[in-house]
C-alpha cells in the first residue's frame, strides 16, 4: 500500500478549479464543526470495489465517481463489470470485496423467472452481510405528504423467504421454503439494538405476521424480546406488518428503528422510502461482521427502467448519500459531511432535480450541481 | 471482553431519570442528523485509563465520570493515581495505557526546578506520542475579544527544548540541549498535513525561529516544505514566531492549522486558548501511532492553583470537549455529539459560568447543567 499511496496522493490532491460560493443555506448550521483528533495514517487511500451493474446502475456509480474526484476523497475504485444475468458473481469480484471490506454498488437486474438466482441475494449470502439498513428521511426542501418521517428500517438480509430453496413436487406444484434461524434472529435483532443505542434512538419496532407464522416468526420474536431486555433504555415494541404498512402511510412519525425478517424488511423499506420522498433518494447498505457493500436503500425494481437509462435522467442523489455512509464507515467523517451538505444544499434549492423528485434535470446536471456546492 | 460486556452494558443502559427538556438555542441546527451504519459489535464498551491528577485534575475528570455515566456511553474507566511529585509514572499505568490505547488525563503539576523531570512529559515520551493538538475556536455566546477565531495548532510532543537533557558544566554554568531531528520533525509535519487535508483545512502555517537558529529550525522547516509539496491543494506558509504571537493578537484569522515545534508550540497554543475564550475551554490531546492521551488542550499553570480548588470552581468545560474527541476517536460519534451539543448549549444559554468564564458557578453546577442539557 506504502508505494501505492505517494502517486495516487499526488493525484488526488492536485488542486481543483475552486467551485462557484455557495448560497449559504440555513449558514453556518448546515456545515458541522467538530473536534476530531486523526491518528496518523489516517488519510492513506482506501480501496474500494465498484460494481457500476444494469440499468441505472453505470449512469448512478459513474455520478459518484465525478463526486469523490472533485471532492479529492481518499478513495480508489477497482471497477468490475457484473451484470444481472451471470450464472454466478465472478471470484475475482469477491476476492476484491474480501481484500478491500468495502463495495459500492449501481444496482443488478434479476432477471423474472426461469430459476436463476438473483445475484444481489447471492452476493450478500457469500459475503454474510446480514443486516441491510435503510434510512428513510424528509429531505428539507422535498415536499411530501408525510412529515417528520425519520425511519431505519434493519432487515435480515440471509434467510427467511429469500433462501432461494424452492422446488417442483410434481408438475404444477412448487414448494418455497422460508427458512428462519434463532441464530439469524438473534444477530439480526442484536444490531438492530446496537444500532439504536449507538445512534440515540429510542425505540425499536419489531414487524412479524406471528399471528399466521406462529413458530416462524414466533422464533423472530422470541428473539427480538431477547435481545430487548439487555437495552432497558430503548423502548421495544412489536406490530403486524399488514397493520405496520397502514401505520406508515397513515402516522408514520411512531416509527423510529423498525427490524424485520427479510421479505417484510423489502416492502416496509419501500414503503418507508416512498413516503418520505422516494427510492431515489434514500440511502442504504448491507453490512456484515466483516465486509460492507452500498448501494440504493431501496430499489423497487427501477434498475432496470429503461426509458430512465436511455434519456440519462436517473436520481444519483441515493448513491451519493450512500456513498457518505461510506465515506463515514471507511472513517472519513470530514468528507462524508461535506458531501452530505452539498446533496442537500442542491435538494434544498430545488433547482436541479430529476423526474422522480417533480423536476427535469438529468444525472449530469445534478451532479455538477453537486459538485459546485462543495466546499 | 466479552465475558465483562454483557454486566457492563446492563450496568451502562439502566434508565436515567428523563432530563429536563432544554431549550432548542439554534433549533434542529444544533443537533446534527447523521446516516451512519455501525458494523456490528461497534457498541461494545471500550475500556479507558483515567488519570485524575492533581490540582483541579480529580475535579473535572469528576466531572466528566457524570457525564458519561449520564450519557450511558460505552466506556468504563480504570483509574489509577498519580502525582506530580512521583519520580515516574507507575509502570501499570503505562500498561494499562498500552493495553486501552486511549488515555484521559486531568493534570499532573510539575514541580519547579530540582530537577524532577516532568511526568508529562515522560508520558508523551514513554508512549510516543508526538503529536500534541489543540483546537482553538470561539465558543457561540462566550464573547471576546477576538471574532473569527478557529485554530488548531499542531506541537511536536517530544523533542526538541523539551529534550531533558541539561547538564552543569561548571558549577553555576548550565548547557539545555535543544535537540531537532529529520524524523520527528518530518512525521509531524506529516500529521499536520494529513490533518488538514482530512478536515478540510486550507491552510498550514509553520512556526519557526530559523533566523536566528538556522540548522535546527532550518531542518523543521525543510521537512515541512517536503511535506507540503505533497499536498498541493493545500495553502503552505512558515512565520517566525515573534511575528506569530503578534500577528495572533492582531490578526488570529488568518491562522488555520499551525505546526510547530515543542516550545514554540506551547507558547502559540497557550496565546491562541487566550485569544478564543480562556484554556478552560480548549479541547486538545496527544496522539501518536498507537496511543492518544486526552486533556485539556492549553493549561498553562492552573493546574496547581489552590484558590481554584478549594472552592471547587474549576472549569469542567475544556475537559469534556476533550473527552468528545476521545468518544470520536473510539468511534462513538452519536455520543461525542450528543456531549458537544449540551456543552455547547450550556455556555451559549450563559447561565453556568465559571469564574475564568466571567460566572460565578462551581464545577458541579456546570457538570449538572450540561447533564441537564444532553437529549
């Protein structure tokens, strides 16, 4: 790494033409001063593997890139070409994410049908990334119907309806087994907790469907109320998905960090990403023991849209705030902020946003507009 | 650890009695809302080795002890005593320091003469900790005489005129050695640069006497030019230190970070504490490769002051910043902010003052009033 880092510093620290002053919004406010003590070597360059994928998926990662170049963040890509329709994730592809710990990824089309795996379930059971955390929140400056949405949904991300076994009896019948674990309750429910003390939440909802599932999701919760009784300052609660959806679009300023097995964790995040402004928005990420890989919060299947791909106009805003979850998870707090204001800055001015979010823009011009609102 | 976790966190997360709901100075803007995904096992208690000190050292680490058990943060302290008057400091001190990597320091007063080395110092050169930051700004609601102040001056922590090395030639003839070398001076101006570049600073002032001692100052200021070169983005000028403190009494914006060497380094970082509010409110520590010690940032004196101690009026303020950064460096950001928010809070509101504040308060009513301010 040592004789990697001097050329790739050099480069990445040339000066860049000085961006346009921004309109101070909200002034000194929106921009956090901290105390922060580095360790040395703290600046050294991290890599980070880069799956642009289908669909939206090169036009968003590429949007990204521009960002983190204009920014000088230490960061290195090592892009790899994966597309929905392998058979499997290449190796070289896992063996980059084993070696750097980090991913940040465009999104993979899963073809409908036809009994091949998704690769997106493939890549998170290979690397164990079991909890898939999405932040949903009122952008200020992004009108919605529901106002003080500030949610986390903490879904398992290995088991449950996912488990890919499913088989033919005879033909025209076929059996789907939704496998649920006490050990993949457990962990689940574990950083679903951690995750609300560490980030001073104060209440943690648990969605199941016990009354039909008993043991299933009995097993969920069991867990669950485990796990709550070691947090007695995090309040716990638990309610029916079908009632949680209602809930969301009726009041959804009772919902703070909500766990849920996988299928539930998948429409609730939609939803929850719906109400508070949209999927292109919303940032998120799966993350392991060990590795970590980010991407949209919640992509309800706009991957691959074309008409978006073709006339450039997907919403690289979710990318972008993942890729500040990013930059904060590789400790680079500074950075992770100051791209966090700018994308804010640019939805709070509302000049630049693209069909989802009511305007015209394309990519490329919110990024730039990213871009001039660095500072 | 894990065998002590589970008690501890249980012991940690024991519900506080709910603190009076405090006034929103700033509104939302002062607290910052952060989308950041902890790997699991972030929330694991983290051990730190509490060294109250002497003077007004076991006051403020007091206080500090209420805050943190206020805020359930993960971390325990081991205290250990030690005085200034001791000839070293004990080696399981030093153990436990190693085996922690963080330290948190009240003041050890080192005695005047008699050639009692200073324990300070041997701490810094015992664990290597070369760096010595202190980041100096002013406080919203503290008024002074200075606007537009934010400073962080980088020290180099162990050479220099602080080499120890002094010896009597002939009695009543005295040579101090000040010693500079490539390597220290060069891994210092390596922090200090990474420093900025990390915290989006603009700027990197060396400090120097280079005209009057050419070879040693010289050597500082050469490494500091090499250094600078790798860093193009970032502005690079050297001030001779007379012209330094002058210039901060005049002019302190045009100051951003600062690298110097030990005794200069004392002196600007003292005069810089002066000019944004006193050193009862600088947060600062000491870091090197492995360790971080924290303390208050610039205590030029106070430490042994009786006056203060005996009426309980230390200013827990510089300290609790101080212990903030030490939160962030053990990456308990949600904490670390949460601490800042209140204490900002506290002296904004400018009912809890201490006397060096202008305040008439004692270091309980400050400590109460901050512990009363977290949400």
């Amino acid at each position: 790494m040592a004789r990697r880092s001097t050329p790739l510093l050099r480069r990445l620290l040339a000066p860049s033409p000085s961006p346009t002053p921004s309109t101070p919004l909200a002034g000194a406010a929106s921009r956090r001063t901290v105390t922060y003590m580095p360790r040395p070597g703290d600046g050294a360059p991290r890599g980070v593997t880069l799956i642009p994928g289908d669909g939206i998926g090169p036009l968003v990662t590429g949007a990204v890139r521009q960002v983190m170049e204009a920014m000088h963040a230490p960061v290195y890509f090592e892009t790899y070409e994966v597309h929905g329709d392998m058979p499997t994730v290449p190796a070289e592809v896992i063996e980059s994410i084993r070696r750097n710990k980090v991913c940040l990824k465009g999104g993979l089309a899963t073809p409908v049908g036809g009994g091949v795996s998704s690769l997106n379930v493939q890549l998170r059971k290979e690397l164990d990334l079991y909890a898939a955390l999405v932040n949903c929140f009122n952008l200020p400056g992004l009108p919605t119907r529901h106002d003080n949405v500030d949610i986390v949904v903490i879904r398992e991300n290995t088991e449950g309806e996912y488990s890919g076994l499913e088989h033919e009896v005879v033909p025209g019948v076929v059996e789907s087994l939704k496998v649920i674990t006490k050990f993949c309750s457990e962990r689940i429910a574990k950083y679903a907790f951690e995750y609300a003390y560490l980030n001073n939440r104060k209440k943690v909802t648990a969605v199941h469907k016990a009354n039909i599932m008993k043991l299933a999701d009995g097993l969920f919760l069991e867990s669950c109320r485990e796990v709550a009784k070691k947090y007695p300052g995090i309040q716990y609660n638990e309610i029916i998905v079908d009632n949680c959806c209602m809930q969301l679009v009726a009041k959804p300023e009772q919902f703070d960090v909500m766990v849920t097995p996988n299928l539930y964790g998948n429409l609730v995040a939609n939803v929850a990403a719906g109400i508070a402004g949209g999927t292109g928005v919303m940032p998120g990420g799966n993350v392991g023991q060990d590795h970590a890989v980010f991407e949209q919060g919640a992509s309800a299947g706009n991957v691959g849209n074309e008409k978006i791909v073709e006339k450039k106009r997907a919403n690289p805003v979710a990318l972008l705030l993942s890729s500040a979850m990013m930059l904060r998870h590789l400790q680079f707090p500074s950075f992770a902020d100051r791209l966090e204001t700018a994308v804010k800055r640019v939805i709070a001015e509302g000049k630049y946003r693209t069909k989802d979010l009511g305007g015209t823009s394309t990519t490329q011009e919110v990024t730039d507009a990213v871009i001039a609102k660095l500072d």
